[in-house]
C-alpha cells in the first residue's frame, strides 16, 4: 500500500486488546487492518470463569474466536504476519507511519496514519519510534498517558504491553477506551455507538448522533434472532483446537497438549 492512500489505523496484536480495538474502530468507519503473528496468551487458560456476560464461564479458544468474528463483522481487514519495524514519516500534526511485516508470502510494508500497539509481548519493532520502553526482565512495556497515546504523535498502545493488569476484562476496557480515544484525536464525528429504538433521538426532536443509530422493532428483533443464531453456532460443538498450556512445558510451540 502506498503512502498517498494509507490505512487510517493498523493494530498490531489480534489478542483481546487488539481485537477489541479493532472492532470499536472499524464500528467507527475507519479503515482498520489487524496484524497478528501466533497465538493471543488467552487461550492457554484452560476456562475464562471472569468475563461478564458468561455465567459459566467460556472457553479461551471460543473466545478468542467470538471476538474476531466480532471485529470481522464491524467491518476490520486481517493479515497474518509479524511487524518487524515501525518506521515514523509524518509529523506531530499529520502523523504517518510504515510497518514492514513478515508474512509466510515475503515481506510487504503498511501505511497508515494511526497505530495501536497491542502485541504482548513483543515491543521490538518499536524501538526506533520515539516511544518510551521499559524492560522489566523478559518483558517491554510502553509508556501512554491515561488513554492510551505514547510521547510520538499517532502512535497508541493497548492491553498488556502498557503494564495493566493481566485480565482478560481489563485488557478489553483498556483497548475500547484507546480505540475511542484515537477515533476522537482523528476528528471523526463520534458519540456513543449506540443502536437506540426507534424515536430515542427524534421523538425528542433530536438528530441521531454521530455512531448511534435508531431502530424499528422489526429490525430489533431481526437482529436479535441473527445474535442467537451467530451464538449457538459457535457454541454448538466442542472446539476443536486443542487445550494450550505454556510452550515451554511441551514440545510444541504453540504450546498444545495432547489429549
């Protein structure tokens, strides 16, 4: 992609941070290309028994899977590959960047005018940008303010990699409130991303916000029998990859256990 027609933002990571991004920004309008390299840490835990909304837990690997689909559906692009550097061309006010990515076909390089760094555990490809690193043993972390912005202009970090707290949930709210962050630094008109009945807004003699949306009853309930049918698909059968433990206790390295 050349720089004359950049993405508005790649996420680099396709954990939960990343993923949860990506669905908030693309919900947005912008255009959102997720990279990802490996396996999101999640799916070693062998059951999620702490995220709201799964009474009974759910399985990390489902998981996983349910957020993808999720940012899929709001309209985010995917590329299997690992960024291996982070180049920063523009300028405070008109910030640009290039990511040049390993994939199993060769090398290409990204544009973009926006970056969210959500790739636990790996930093390296940020080393060159400007941003402020901390190691701590095996681990880098970055440095952002209190939603998510790094010293260089454009360039975000979300999820574990900013040193929060190691929950699923947490890494969630941290990237959703980044996201939304980032929309607002674009100057993209953006409320609440709300989808109201029919009348919320304008039977109050209101527009409908930027991000929101109203709905008729008909389409309430068409959406709600396709939320029910997208979930009992997924939950229809056992996943069918199997349990992940740490890599180093097995001679995997994906860490997958033979069952």
């Amino acid at each position: 992609m050349s720089e004359t027609n950049p993405r508005d933002v790649l996420v680099v990571g396709g954990g939960v941070a990343g993923l949860t991004a990506a669905t908030f920004l693309a919900r947005a309008g912008l255009d959102t290309l997720v990279v990802n390299a490996g396996e999101s840490i999640v799916r070693r835990n062998a059951h999620l028994e702490n995220v709201p909304g799964f009474p009974a837990g759910v399985n990390s690997r489902l998981f996983t899977d349910l957020l993808t689909e999720q940012a899929d559906r709001s309209g985010a692009d995917f590329l299997t590959g690992l960024v291996v550097d982070l180049d920063v061309l523009g300028t405070e006010d008109d910030p640009l960047f290039e990511a040049t990515v390993e994939t199993e076909g060769g090398e290409e390089t990204i544009a973009a005018t926006r970056v969210i760094a959500a790739s636990w555990a790996d930093a390296s490809y940020l080393e060159d940008t400007g941003v402020e690193l901390r190691s701590a043993g095996s681990k880098t972390y970055v440095d952002v303010d209190d939603l998510g912005r790094t010293a260089v202009s454009g360039l975000y970090a979300a999820g574990r990699i900013t040193e929060i707290y190691h929950q699923t949930v947490v890494a969630a709210g941290d990237a959703a409130e980044t996201a939304i962050t980032l929309v607002h630094d674009t100057g993209t008109a953006f409320y609440n991303d709300w989808v109201t009945p029919e009348g919320y807004f304008t039977g109050r003699g209101r527009e409908v916000p930027p991000a929101c949306e109203e709905i008729d009853a008909d389409e309430r309930d068409r959406r709600e029998r396709e939320s029910r049918e997208v979930i009992q698909e997924f939950f229809a059968d056992d996943h069918p990859e199997p349990q992940r433990t740490h890599p180093s206790l097995v001679e995997d390295e994906l860490g997958r256990l033979d069952e």
